[in-house]
C-alpha cells in the first residue's frame, strides 16, 4: 500500500484530525515559527541533518535506471506545472 504525505496514518491524533485543515500544517507553522524565533546557526544545521538524511536514504534506495528517468521525467513535469514552461526550458539548457 502506498502511503500518501496528504493523509495521516492509520490511527494518528492531532492536527490532522480536522478534516478542514490541511494535513501537516500544524508542524509547517511551528517550524516557520521556530525559525523566526531563532537565528540560522541553531536551524539552519538541523535542516541540514534532515535533508541529507533523505539524500542518503534516496541514494541507499535500489534504483532501476529506467525508474530514475521515470522520476527525473515527472520532477520536471511538476516542475513545469508549477513554475510555468519557460523555467522547465531554462533549467534544461542550463544541465546541458
């Protein structure tokens, strides 16, 4: 079963019980709070932790390289959604 970031799981409490609010808001304003409140040498490492984290479980991951240009394929096409096609056109000139 593929699990959706949009939806909590199975038997979960809190923020995302309500329906009405989007799921994970509540953790997206307390970490804008948190880093309004504090300065980017206390979160800016803690940020960094996390993201490389999930690099480091991204490259673990036993990828096909025909599923990485499956991935990279729809990244660009998001990316093209939500930026418009002339950002997808610019990033492309700038890779080759």
């Amino acid at each position: 079963m593929i699990q959706d970031s949009r939806t909590p799981d199975g038997g979960s409490t809190g923020a995302d019980d309500d329906l009405g609010r989007p799921p994970r808001y509540d953790q997206v304003i307390r970490w804008a709070e948190y880093i309004t409140e504090h300065p980017p040498e206390v979160w800016g490492p803690q940020q960094n932790a996390v993201v490389n984290g999930q690099i480091e479980s991204a490259q673990a991951a036993d990828v096909s390289a025909e599923e990485k240009k499956r991935i990279r394929e729809f990244a660009r096409a998001e990316l093209a959604e939500e930026t418009g096609p002339d950002t997808e056109n610019a990033e492309r000139s700038d890779a080759e």
